[in-house]
C-alpha cells in the first residue's frame, strides 16, 4: 500500500530527531578518545530522514549535519584556511549522503508505482507528480552536484558510470567517458602514489567496491587526464544498497588535491630549509667566535648565550647569563666599565637597544682582577614581534684586548715608522742612494731627490724616459747595461743588478750600481722595474786599493817560508798560502773548512782540535806544536802553529791570522840533546852499577879461577909425590879432570857472555834431532847426578822432532839447565827432562825439586852475573851466567824460555820453546850429518896436526886415534908443509901461535898451493886465543873452523865429524 503521507513539521522533526541521535553518540566516543568518523553517523542520519520522511527531509538532514560538523565536530570552523586539508572529506560527505537521499527517493518513488491497482489513476497520477519530482529533484541533485567542489561518478551495479559532475569532468577532462563496465574502467590512467604501480581496471577503488560492497576512503593515486595533464587525486567510493542489501548503485568522489600535494612538497621544503637554517644557526652560534646573547624579554631579565660567551665571561654553562635578572642579583665574576668607570646595568648595550628599540654600538671593560683587564667591542639590535612592539634583543660582543694592545703597537709602530722613513732619507744622502719607479710600457721613469742629486741634476730637472737616463751613462757601459737587461728579460728573471759609468754635467765620472725588481704581466711580458742606483765610486776606489793591498798580502804570504792561513771568527779556514798548497799538496779548494786536517798526524787530531776549539770560544792565542805530513816524502815534521785574532774596535773578532813554523830539526836536536843527558845520566848510572857489579863479578871469577885450581894443584903435587896406591891415583885423576873442566866451562861462559855482549855470538845452522842433542847433553851430567844420587827421569817424544839450528849450541842449552838443575838440587832428589810437541813448536822441560826461587828473584833469573845472594854464591859457586847464556841462545833459534817455581824449596820448572821445521819422509843429507856429528866416528879419516907445544900435540893425536883417525903430527909449520905434500890428508889441524912460522902462514901457503886444485883442504885451527876478533881473523886467514883451547876429547870428535860432512864449506860459529 502507499506510504501515508506524513506532515511537513513531522518530517523536519524526523531529521533534527536523527542528526541529534548521530551527533551525541559521535561527541561522546570522541570524549572517551576513540577514533570515529561522525560523517558515517550521519550518513546514518540522512538514510533514516529519507527513508522515513522523503527526499526533503533528507536534504534538510544533510544540512543539519553539515551544520553540526561546522559547530560542533573538532576540528571546529572547518572551513577555515588552515583545516582546508579537510574540506575534500567534507565534499566527499555531502556527495554521498546527495546520492544516498537521491536513490532512496527514487526507491521510495518506485516503490509507490506498484501500489493497489484500484488506485491506478491516483497512483498514475501520483506517479505523474513523482516523476516531475523526481525530475526535480533530479535537477536539484545535478544542481547540487555541479556545485561540489569534488568530482561525483555515479554508477549501477555493473559498473556503468551514469552520472558524473562538472568537477568530474574538471579532473578528468571534458572528454571523459562514462564507459558501460568495469573492464572499461582501463581507460582511466593511474598509478599508486605510494609506489608508481599502474592501476588496473579492477583496482580503482569504485570496482573494488561494486566487487566487495566495502567503502574505499581517501585513496592517492596520480592519474593522467585525458587532456594529457597529471595530477594527484583522492579517490573514494561507497555501494547504494536496496532494502534487501542488493547493491544497485555506488558513488565514486574525486578530491583533486593536486595543488595541496604541490604546498604541502613547497611547505615540506620550507619546513626543511627551516629546520636546516635552525641548525645552521645553533653551529653558528657555537662556533662564531664572537660572544652572543639573546634577550627574550624587553627587560633582558631572561637570555640565552653561546659558549663563546660564556667562556669570555669565565663561568661555566647553564650560568645566568644577564647582568639584570628578575631577582636583581649580579652573579658575572667582573666589573664592566668603561675608561675606568661602572656602567649601569640599565645601560648595557643590549639593555638600551631594548628600551631605543635601535641598534646600539659599545666598547666597554670586563675587570677580573687590576692586572686581568678584557676590552669589548659589541652590538645589539632589538628584535620585534608581529606588531612591531620590541619583544627583546640580540647582542654579539668581541674580545678586542688583542687589537688594542696590536692598535696601540700600530701607533708605536707608525710612530717609529716615521722616524725610520726620517733615517731612511738620511741615509739615503749619506749612502749616496736613490729610487726609481720605471713603467716599461708607457716608459715613464720616476726618480727620488736622491738619485737626481747622485746624476748631478737639480730636483725636478730628470725629463723621465729612459732616453733621459742613457744620455748619462758612459758610452763603453751603456751597451753592456742594457743586453744584460734584455737577457734578465728574456729569461723572466725578476732580479736584477749591474754596475755602470756615468758622466756628469762637468765631465767627471762616477761609478753607480743599479739593483731593481722587475715585474711581469700575465702575458710573461716586463711592464715595471723598481729598484735603486747606489754611487759606489768610493768603494770601487776603496776595492782598487784593497786589491793592490791584497796582491802585496798574497806576495808577501806565498813568499814567506812559514805556512801562512787565515780563518773565519768561526774557525772556517778560508786561505791558505802557496807554501801551505806546496807542503800539504793539496789545492786551496781541498783545503778550506776542515780540510787542512787530513795532514795532521793521527796522534795530533785530536789534541789539535780541542785546542783550536778552545782558542775559538775563548779569543786567546792558539799555539801549539804537532806534526804535519809533507806530501813530497810523506814524512811527519814538527811545526809550531800560532793564530793571534784580529779585532773591530768593540773587540769583536773579524778573522784569525795563523801560520806554522818548521820546528822539526831543531825539536829532533832539543830530543836528541834531552835523549843524550838522559843516556848520559843512565849510562852514568848504569857504569856506576857496572863498575860495583865488575868489583863483584872480579871476586867471584877470581873465587872460581883459584877454587879448581886448588885441588888440582895438590893432587897434581901428591902424584909427583909417588905415594898415592892406585885407587887414590885414580880418585886424584878425576879430581883434577873434573876441577879443569869445571874451569875450562868458566873460561867458555865468559868468552860466550862476550861474544853476546858484543853481538858477535851466532850459530852454524843445520837440521838437528832434539832427542840426540838431548841425550848427548845428558851424558855429560850423568856422572854429576849419580854422584849426588839424584834420579834422572827421561820423558822424550817418540815422533821425530827436529828444529832449524846448531847442535852443538843446542846441546849447551839442554847442558847448562841440566847443570842448574843438578848444582841446586839436594842429594837424593829428582830431575825430570821431558820432550814433546806443542802445536808447531818443540817443548823441552826441566823440572827439578831442588831448592827453588823466590818470587823476588824470578823475574831476574836469565840476568848476566845475578845470584840469590852471596850465600847461594858461596855454596854453589858459578859465576851466574849459565841461564843468561841459555836465553840468548835460544831466542838466536827463534825460541823462548821461561822459569816458573812455587818459592823456596819447592823447586823449579825451566820451559824451553823452539820452531819445528817440516818432518820430512826420508833420510836427508841434513839427516846424515845431525847423525855423524852426534855420534862422532872418524875410521879412515888422515889428519895432519901441528902444534909447537909437544903436550899438547900429544893429547891430540892421542884423542884422535881413540876416534880412529889415522893422524899425522908435527911441531912446526914447514915440518907440516912436507907432511901435508906426502900424506895428502883429509884434514888440517892447525895451531896458531908458533915460532918462526905462525898458523896464519901456514894456511897462506897451503891455499898457494892449491890455486890449481879443484878441491880445498879442509882445515881447523885449535889455538888458545879466543873471543870474536881472533876467530874472524882465523875464518878470513883461510881456515874453516876455530876451535879453543882447551878441548873436550868427545867435543872435538864430534865437531870433526860434523865438519868433515861437507869439508869444503867453513863452519864459523864453532868456538
């Protein structure tokens, strides 16, 4: 059935009833600050108003609602301009709650068309009004969405857009189609805004509601007009439903925010670029390093500062930082004033720029303490707000204590400055210096007072080119002056200087020097020279004379026959004279600076040095005496070197003149004189020692001589006698043997001490065996030991050691330490002879446990006539030269020889070291003979011997055929003549003093006879005439060998085997 109609009143109840119901439950969730949009309640509210009343009580729903959002719904005055971001939700509203009563009305008018058929006609007719309602209302929706400032699509449920407004058609284009599906919807170009994706047909959010039936709200998407413009939108869509919950329309609104989108990216970039200005100066207020406040009220009680001022006002951050605080306490840690006064607080400069409202300058006194006084230079400005009214201040301060203190250097500076510019002229006049300005391009040469004066030209009367200038330059000068400057050009040199004649206005010359500055364009070209003209007509005068007097010095100093140098204050040698590059060799450039040194000698450096040194820091003379190396020879003489300084008048040293006198031979003759007293004064002493050692020696010799003679002689008496049996014969026999030996080895010790005194002592060198000149020694002791019943302990070698030497002198070593060894070594005692090797040497050893040396004595035990002491002497006897012979010996084979004992009683141990010589792996002709002259054998061997004296001729040739000779003797020289003719022997043994025809003779007139033989008769002279002088006079004579009376029997075998070897060769150190 048809609705019944309602009243009007009714109606516009019905919709003040619905929007209240939705406007108190929408304040009420806001209250309680749940998030709800009150548009949907009262979308609500216009549903029920049309449903229920009609199309004007929905319209009168929508405007009650629209009205209720401007008053009441936050956020209030909603069309104001700073809430216009949410004026397209507003639109989107009243578009949707539009339509939403449109197509209830129309429902509701349909709904009526199929009313009781009986009422056909009235419904007809009703219809009829309805439908030019509906027409109106029609119009009336298109009326109010042509208004909307937001574009409206209208579509039925398959998607085909039926409607759209004018806004739509402004968004979109005017050529936007209302296509008759979804799939259609592809026509429309979009895209995501969020992520550029392009939108398909079903994504646009009016599809996606006809899909779902879901309200699609506030959607941004860019889209692309069909008149080619972009724009940025917000879309949003809501379903129409019937009374069954069947979709039958939806709305889609298009809020065209694209201007929005553009002041909200414009806004954005402000707010950076204010955010960025913040920070820049909040870095500015941190870094400048000016101090700065900020006052926030007009009365500067409340400011803010940055950390250069609170540094300048010396108190730490977060400080009150204004001089008027609203309490009135002061709380800065200094006074300000200024020239000595306080300021007001009232009248600070921040302060009156506040109460002016103008900028405000000040110089003012921060006073920490009398001696720490700041000077402040600042400026405030007021700051104002919106109207004008001054709302407080800024205020930036500067510590200007450096700029005052550099101002009032600066006057002093200026001041002084003056007065240099005052000297500068003057000296200036007085250096006969003048300025010049010359511009090379516009040739306009600007000259001082000065130089016009040195020109001879009056102020003024310069005409100004350089045209002007060359007139006065010396013709032969003017060329020279000028390439030089071309090629100071061409090469961009900026220095440049010369020196140059000029001729003045009365003729006269004067000699200038210019020194200029040239400067350059950037095209490298000279466009000025600046620079000076200095008159150096005296000092040329002054280098004239100075040379001429330089040339006498350089003569008079190479002439000089000293080494002549001078140095610098600082010690650097900076000449030397010709005599110096003579003896020295080396060139003055060698020389210079140290260079002199390398001649100094080694030992010198040094010494030299710390006194030259010394002479520099102190000024006082050098002398000294060292040696310096002449390089003609290389040899180091003696000079005495002396520098004395040369002195300004203030005492300053300018240069030190030194030279260095051969002083060599005469310091040689001072040294020899000093070396000829000393040797004079040690040989004094030492004649005197020896005379008191020869008193000494006399008594012992002559103790010596006399002690063998006494047995000898009383036995020799008791024998004469006849009254001695034949075991005291005997007994008295080797008494006297052992007594004349003993005094025969006194004999041989002192010619040997001679002989070494002298240094006639020298040695017949052979290869010898040291085990069989060894043993041969120690038979010679044997009987000694035995006698003492001293045990001999014999500790040899068994490799063959052999040395380079003479063996019978060797023998004599081995022979007087045995002898040592047995006189000190008591009865019953032990003598330990060892040999053996020792790297390359040969060590022979002596140990005895006799009586030993004392620690005193040791170090003088090889000295010539030393003894313990006179007791040692009385009961040993010995003249004390056995050992002393022992070390001379030994060290003529290249050996040494030491003594070790623990002391007194505890023995000694004699140590003889000598060179071995390459052992060899068979028997040599060396060999052979060190064999035959230790073990003498002479079977066969002729022997012609004269002597004058029968006794002794007798015991020769009785010695001789003990041996095997076959000997032939004779007393006189020519007796020896005929037997030598005869016999042709093998061997001469010759005496030599003899009557009528002497040895010497003798051996003259064998060597006649023998011009024309091949072979020389080996001859020996035996004589008793000893020392150095016979035997070279016997050598020279013709003889080979010299043998000394007397003679051991086993010795002149030995020696005659040995010689017999190689006859034809002398043996001169057998004596």
């Amino acid at each position: 059935m048809l609705e019944v109609q309602r009243s009007l009143m009714w109606r516009y109840k019905v919709s003040i009833f619905s929007v209240l119901l939705a406007l108190l439950p929408g304040l009420l969730l806001r209250s309680l600050n749940v998030d709800v949009d009150i548009s949907l309640l009262f979308c609500v509210a216009v549903v029920f108003s049309s449903w229920y009343s009609g199309l004007t009580s929905g319209l009168f729903a929508i405007v009650l609602s629209l009205i209720a959002i401007y008053f009441f719904v936050s956020p209030i005055n909603l069309l104001g301009t700073s809430h216009i971001s949410n004026i397209p939700n507003l639109l989107v509203f009243c578009g949707v709650a539009l339509s939403i009563n449109w197509l209830i009305s129309k429902r509701k008018q349909e709904n009526a068309s199929v009313l009781d058929l009986t009422k056909r006609q009235q419904v007809d007719k009703v219809l009829a009004q309805e439908q030019a309602n509906h027409e109106l209302e029609r119009q009336r929706l298109r009326a109010v969405l042509d208004i909307l400032p937001v574009g409206v699509f209208i579509s039925d449920s398959k998607g085909q857009l039926l409607e759209n407004n004018s806004a739509a058609r402004a968004i979109w284009g005017d050529s936007a189609p209302l296509v008759e599906e979804v799939d259609q919807y592809q026509n429309y170009k979009g895209w995501w805004a969020n992520t550029g994706k392009p939108l398909a047909a079903q994504d646009w959010a009016l599809a996606r509601t006809l899909a779902t039936g879901e309200a699609v709200i506030a959607e941004e998407v860019d889209i692309e007009t069909f008149d080619g413009q972009r724009k940025t939108i917000l879309n949003s869509s809501v379903a129409i439903r019937d009374k069954t919950g069947t979709i039958v329309n939806a709305v889609a609104v298009n809020v065209d925010i694209t201007d929005r989108k553009q002041v909200e990216a414009t806004l954005r970039k402000s707010e950076a670029i204010a955010k960025a200005r913040a920070e820049e100066l909040e870095i500015f207020m941190e870094t400048v390093p000016a101090a700065v406040w900020i006052a926030r009220d007009p009365h500067c009680h409340h400011m803010t500062a940055n950390r250069a001022a609170y540094e300048l006002m010396r108190v730490p951050p977060g400080s009150v930082m204004t001089a008027t605080p609203p309490d009135g306490k002061y709380t800065f840690p200094c006074k300000i004033q200024k020239n000595g006064q306080d300021i007001p607080l009232n009248e600070l400069a921040m302060q009156q720029a506040c109460r002016r409202g103008q900028a405000v300058e000040a110089e003012f006194e921060f006073i920490f303490d009398e001696n720490d006084i700041r000077y402040i230079y600042g400026k405030a400005v007021p700051l104002r707000n919106d109207s004008g009214a001054v709302r407080g201040s800024i205020g930036a301060f500067l510590d200007v204590t450096d700029r005052k203190q550099a101002e009032a250097e600066r006057q002093q500076l200026m001041s002084l400055l003056h007065q240099k510019q005052e000297w500068l002229d003057l000296a200036h006049a007085a250096a006969k210096l003048g300025c010049f300005d010359w511009n090379l391009q516009t040739n306009v040469n600007i000259w001082s007072k000065e130089l016009e004066a040195i020109y001879g030209l009056q102020p003024g009367e310069f005409g100004g080119t350089y045209e002007d200038w060359a007139k006065w330059v010396h013709p032969d000068d003017l060329a020279k002056a000028v390439a030089k400057l071309d090629r100071c050009w061409s090469a961009r040199t900026s220095e440049f200087f010369t020196d140059f004649r000029i001729v003045k206005g009365d003729g006269s010359l004067s000699w200038l020097q210019v020194r200029a500055r040239i400067f350059y364009d950037d095209a490298g070209q000279p466009w000025r020279m600046v620079g000076v003209n200095i008159d150096i007509s005296d000092r040329i005068q002054a280098e004239e004379a100075l040379r001429r007097s330089e040339l006498m010095f350089r003569t008079l100093a190479d002439t000089m026959p000293q080494l002549f140098w001078i140095t610098q204050p600082n010690g650097y040698h900076e000449y030397f004279n010709q005599r110096w590059v003579e003896y020295s060799g080396t060139t003055l450039e060698q020389a210079q600076g140290n260079g002199w040194q390398h001649i100094v000698h080694p030992d010198d450096v040094e010494r030299t040095k710390d006194i030259w040194q010394s002479s520099l820091r102190s000024g006082k003379h050098y002398d000294i005496e060292y040696r310096l190396r002449r390089a003609l020879d290389g040899e180091y003489r003696w000079h005495l070197g002396r520098a004395f300084p040369l002195r300004e008048q203030d005492g300053s040293i300018v240069k030190w003149f030194g030279s260095c006198t051969d002083i060599h031979d005469r310091k040689l003759a001072i040294e020899e004189r000093a070396q000829a007293l000393e040797r004079e004064r040690a040989a004094r002493i030492e004649l005197e020692k020896a005379n008191h050692m020869k008193d000494d020696f006399l008594a012992i010799v002559s103790h010596e001589l006399r002690s063998p003679l006494n047995p000898i002689l009383g036995w020799a008496k008791l024998l004469r006698m006849g009254n001695l049996d034949s075991k005291k014969t005997t007994q008295a026999l080797e008494i006297i043997e052992r007594n004349a030996k003993l005094q025969a080895r006194l004999i041989d010790d002192l010619l040997d001490v001679s002989r070494i005194l002298r240094g006639k002592l020298s040695l017949s060198l052979s290869p010898v065996d040291l085990v069989a000149a060894i043993n041969a020694a120690l038979e010679t002791v044997r009987l000694s030991a035995e006698a003492k019943s001293i045990k001999l302990l014999l500790q040899l070698s068994s490799d063959a050691l052999k040395v380079e030497g003479d063996c019978n002198r060797l023998q004599q070593v081995v022979w007087n330490l045995l002898t040592n060894a047995v006189k000190f070594t008591p009865e019953g005692g032990q003598i330990k002879i060892s040999l053996e090797k020792v790297g390359s040497q040969a060590q022979i050893q002596v140990s005895d446990t006799g009586q030993g040396i004392s620690p005193d004595f040791l170090p003088h035990v090889f000295d010539r006539f030393r003894q313990a002491d006179n007791a040692t002497t009385r009961k040993f006897g010995g003249l004390g030269l056995g050992l002393a012979i022992v070390r001379h010996l030994v060290e003529l084979h290249g050996g040494t020889v030491r003594v070790e004992s623990l002391g007194e009683g505890m023995g000694a141990t004699f140590t003889v070291l000598l060179p071995l010589i390459p052992t060899v792996s068979q028997t040599s002709t060396s060999d052979r003979k060190l064999v035959s002259s230790c073990s003498p054998n002479l079977n066969g061997l002729r022997i012609v011997v004269v002597d004058d004296d029968i006794d002794s001729l007798e015991l020769l040739v009785f010695i001789l055929k003990q041996y095997g000779a076959e000997v032939t003797s004779v007393n006189s020289a020519s007796e020896a003549l005929k037997a030598i003719a005869r016999v042709k022997p093998n061997l001469l043994f010759s005496d030599i003093a003899m009557p009528e025809m002497d040895g010497y003779q003798l051996i003259q007139k064998v060597r006649e006879m023998e011009v024309f033989q091949e072979e020389k008769l080996p001859a020996i002279a035996l004589t008793a005439f000893a020392g150095e002088a016979n035997h070279q006079k016997i050598i020279s004579a013709g003889f080979q060998q010299h043998l000394t009376k007397p003679v051991d029997p086993a010795e002149l075998a030995s020696a005659i085997a040995k010689f017999m070897v190689t006859p034809v060769q002398p043996l001169t150190t057998s004596h």
